[in-house]
C-alpha cells in the first residue's frame, strides 16, 4: 500500500515536504550555533512553501502560490532579524553558543 | 503530471541531501552553500508543480538574497563561527524531535485525500498578481508590517550594539 501510496507525485513531493520539515526540526535541537539555528528555521520555511506550492498545483489554486510567496518575503525578514541578533551576540561577547547567554540588556 | 516524476524524484533528492548537508556541515560556510544548493533545488521543483513565478522569485529572494546575507555575516563571525561537537544529550533530543515530528506529519499525510493533479494551470504570472491584488489583498499588505520592523529592528540592533560597545 505504502509503494504505490509514494508512487504518484503528490504523495512523493508532500513526504519531502514532511522529511525537510522534520530535519529543519532536528537541525534546530541538535546545533548551537545561532547562524546553524536560522539555517535550519530556514529549511523548515522552505518545506511549508513546497506543500504551497503542491497545493496550488493539486487544487488548482493559485492563491496558494502568492501564500508561497508572501512566505518567502516573511522569510527574508527572519532572517534579516535573526542574523542581525546573531552577529549583535558575535561581535558583543564572542560567542558562538545559543545556550550560554544567561541575560538580557541593551 | 506522472511523466515529470523522474525529474521530480531528482529534485527531491537534492533537496534532501543538501539539507542534511545543512544540518550536519561543521562549519557555517559549508551549511551556507548547502542552503544555496538547497534553494535551487526547490526552485526546480516550483518548476516543475508550474510554479514558474515562486520559482523565480525563490532563485532571486533565497539564493540571491538571503543565502548571501548568510555568507556575508559568516565572513563577519570570529573563526568562520565553528562550533564544537554537540553532546549526545543533544543529538538524542534532536533525533526524538525529528522522529516525533516526522511521524505526526506522516500521519497527516496518510490521512489526507490529495486530488491527482489535472492539466498544469494557465495564466501564470497574470492569475498569481489576481489573486495577490483580489482574494489576498490583506496578507499581501499585511507583508509590510512585518518588512517595516525587520527593516527597524536590525538598524536599532545594530546601533545599539555599537554604542555599548565602543
């Protein structure tokens, strides 16, 4: 049931999907490095996009492919944030571990 | 839609491969150029599922734009940014997180009844700005709020950042 289930393409595409998402997960606990961290934040961005993207070819609807896109813009914005923290906690205090970083001050 | 699937299963795993690169490189600019490998590959798969427009935006926003955000602040980071070998404690979290959440969204997926796809739909480009100006007017101006702050938040960051510490 499972092969012939993987066998057709929208059934192979939402598995990637769901395997993306579930290494973008893994990826966020294993690594400590904030840059790592938003890579892997990343990964799980682009797996909701292809189950977009599927959705709009399966449906017929394109409104879920401008949902794609207004995704890869709010993408872009994480990042710039995330990165801008990121460098903020590099150049501040040298580190390079999400973990240590006990407090909070301007 | 069934006489793409050799493509489609190439482009799968790419995507798959370069994002185990991503999460398992050593070395911030190695997981950077795994993304980059990994965007594309997911732009040839928006090809593929007639998404030309997400595709291209996704080659010019993603690879052009944000992986290289990536590369210029690994360029800015002490040592390239490398970090140490991660505890098992947490390699054996990271791989009960996987596993659980693979698992919930395989199940959703047995679950569902997924349409087999008709012919590719026309319109293109022309039918996504419809729908971005007409049934999606709200997110799509929603999108400038978040675009504001972000714009905002990494100049106040930054400012901040340099006055502490000169």
């Amino acid at each position: 049931m499972f092969a012939t289930f993987a066998c057709t393409p929208e059934a192979l595409v939402l598995l990637t999907s769901a395997l993306l998402f579930a290494l973008g997960a893994a990826g966020l606990l294993l690594r400590r490095n904030p840059m790592a961290m938003l890579m892997s934040i990343e990964l799980m961005l682009n797996a909701g996009n292809l189950v977009l993207v599927l959705a709009a070819r399966a449906n017929n609807f394109v409104g879920a492919q401008a949902g794609a896109l207004i995704v890869l813009v709010l993408g872009a914005a994480e990042a710039v944030i995330g990165l801008a923290l990121a460098l903020a906690l590099f150049r501040r205090r040298s580190l390079t571990d999400a973990d240590e970083p006990q407090e909070v001050s301007g | 839609m069934q006489e793409q699937l050799p493509y489609l299963i190439a482009g799968c795993v790419v995507a798959l491969l370069s994002a185990f690169g991503v999460v398992l490189s050593k070395q911030p600019v190695h997981g950077a150029v795994a993304l980059l490998v990994h965007s594309l590959a997911l732009a040839g798969l928006y090809l593929l599922l007639a998404a030309e427009f997400v595709a291209i935006g996704q080659v010019i926003i993603y690879s052009g734009a944000i992986v290289v955000l990536f590369l210029f602040v690994v360029l800015l980071l002490p040592q390239g940014g490398r970090e140490g070998a991660p505890g098992s404690a947490r390699v054996l979290a990271a791989a009960l997180g996987g596993a659980g959440m693979f698992a919930a969204l395989a199940f959703a997926i047995v679950g569902t009844r997924l349409p087999a796809s008709g012919p590719a739909p026309a319109g293109g480009i022309q039918a996504i700005g419809h729908a971005l100006f007409g049934s999606e007017l709200v997110p799509f101006e929603l999108t400038t709020l978040p675009m504001l702050l972000a714009i905002v938040g990494a100049v106040t960051i930054w400012r901040r950042q340099e006055q502490g510490g000169a």
